[in-house]
C-alpha cells in the first residue's frame, strides 16, 4: 500500500477542507494525518495531508486528477511519497559537530536521507566521509575563485541530483546568485546570539557579558546574510559557574539537534514558506521519537 503525503497552499476560503477530503475518498485513499494554519494575516491557508492508496493510484494520477480542483481553489500543491530519500549534500568547514551527528543519524536511519556529496573547503574531514562510502569534494573558495568555486559546487548539485543543501558550518558566504538559484532549498545552522556578539568567538562574547541562555537557530538561506526564514531554534541554559569551553561544548550540543529537527522538518515536507517567515507542522507521532533523538 503507497504511502503519500499531499502538501497544499492557497488563499483562505470556506469548504478546503471537505473539498480535499472528498478528493482523497473519491480516489480510494485514507487520511492517516492531517495538518493545518489558517494565516488570518495573509489571508494564505496551508495544509499537509498523510494518507494511503489502496487503490494503488500513483502520483501522477493522483496530481492530474487533483488539476480541477487545484484550479477551482487556486491552490499550489505537492504530492510526494514519504517512504522516498531526498538527495542531500551536506558542506562543512572546519568545525565537525554537525556533519558528525548528521552522519550518526543517517547511519542508524534516524534521518532518513540519502547523502550524496560532502563538499567542503578544507581537508579536515575527508578521511571521516569516505569511510562512510560517502563522495568527498574539496573546493578552495578565495575572494578571487568564489564565481569558479560556486560553479563547481553547482555541478555537484546537478550531477548528483541533490534535492537539498545543508551547510553544517560552512563558514563561506554564498553569493545572491546562489542563494536565489537555490531558494528554499539551502539549510544554515548558527547560534542565537545574533545580531549580538558577531564575529570570532561568539561564545566566549557570551560569557564575558554574563549571558544565561545560549542556543541555535536553523533557517533557509536567503541573500539577507543569517537572516532567511526560520525552521527550528532551541536553547539551553548557563550559569555563571560555567566556563567559556563549556558554553562552545553546549553551543555545538543545541546547534547538532537543531539542524537535525529542521532537515527532518524539510525532508518530510511539514515547512512552508510564508513570506520571511515559515509555517511548520508537527511530526507525526511515528517520526517523532527519531527527530526528537540527541
């Protein structure tokens, strides 16, 4: 039996609801879960729908029996399968406690994920990527090869097919063009400190101001540098009878989780973009224990 999920966007209006729902029963599937925001701001309604074909129909059938009605509610809509891997490439620099936990997840299949390429712009983590069989890219970015360098990571991305990128602490800035080529498909992850406490050793800006709560935001790139739409944030508390080490060990303890929950977010289709923010539903209760996991 398929299981699929139907990802809906559209202007607030009576009846959506039955209207999918009639949709879904009329093609011989089974709501199994249902998510949904009316943005009474914006007048935009989102919804995310888990059900099972037992009729067999395929997602093609289901997206072109789906037109009329998408047309009728001006809707923008996806069908995915839930059971498939989304492609990913993951880019690091020199700080690895994101790609460690990244590639601990994928191997225990608590991130269900295909990785395709690790990209970085030093060696550091060469030896650790391909001993898990996983492809490894060194591409040197300066100021005067970053056009070159990008094109390169570029060709990675279309000969590997990558549906998503994660920067695991890349500590290169990506240019508009990038960012614009690849909207909505770039995850970043950095503290909470920002707009305070920018530059080198943000941690240790944050223990010399006496700071009690540090934490990590995951977002989507935009060209707006650390500023794109939110996925998920977290945080932990200090005291004062912590030291500046233990805030940098803490910090990378709350940045690993965070981007783990907001790639689960994005794999499984619960993130909508909403202007400069996002709508992002809740795990189903049989994903949660592995996105929760940390």
């Amino acid at each position: 039996m398929s299981k699929f999920a139907i990802r809906v966007q559209c202007p607030s209006r009576r009846g959506i609801v039955a209207a999918i729902a009639v949709f879904l029963a009329d093609q011989g599937c089974n709501i199994t879960d249902a998510s949904q925001f009316d943005d009474l701001e914006t007048g935009i309604f989102f919804m995310r729908i888990s059900f099972t074909s037992e009729k067999g129909r395929s997602i093609d059938e289901l997206t072109e029996a789906m037109g009329d009605l998408a047309t009728e509610f001006e809707m923008t809509f996806e069908i995915f399968d839930e059971s498939a891997k989304p492609k990913v490439i993951i880019m690091v620099s020199r700080f690895g406690h994101c790609l460690n936990d990244l590639l601990y997840r994928w191997r225990i299949g608590a991130l269900p994920i295909e990785i395709v390429a690790v990209i970085s712009n030093h060696m550091d983590y060469q030896k650790v990527v391909v001993n898990h069989d996983i492809p490894f890219h060194c591409i040197k970015v300066t100021k005067e090869n970053k056009p070159e360098a990008e094109a390169r990571i570029m060709n990675v991305v279309e000969d590997t097919g990558a549906d998503l990128i994660v920067l695991a602490r890349y500590m290169q800035i990506l240019s508009d063009q990038m960012c614009k080529q690849m909207s909505g498909r770039i995850i970043n992850i950095h503290h909470s400190f920002l707009p305070s406490f920018k530059g080198a050793n943000p941690y240790k800006q944050a223990y010399e101001r006496g700071v009690k709560l540090i934490g990590a935001t995951s977002h989507y790139v935009t060209a707006d540098l650390d500023e794109g739409p939110i996925i998920e944030q977290d945080t932990i508390r200090v005291t004062h009878a912590q030291s500046p080490n233990d805030y940098v060990s803490l910090g990378r303890d709350v940045e690993a989780q965070v981007l783990a929950r907001a790639i689960h977010a994005h794999i499984h289709g619960r993130v909508f973009l909403n202007g400069n923010k996002t709508v992002v539903f809740p795990a189903s209760p049989g994903s949660y224990a592995s996105e929760r996991m940390g």
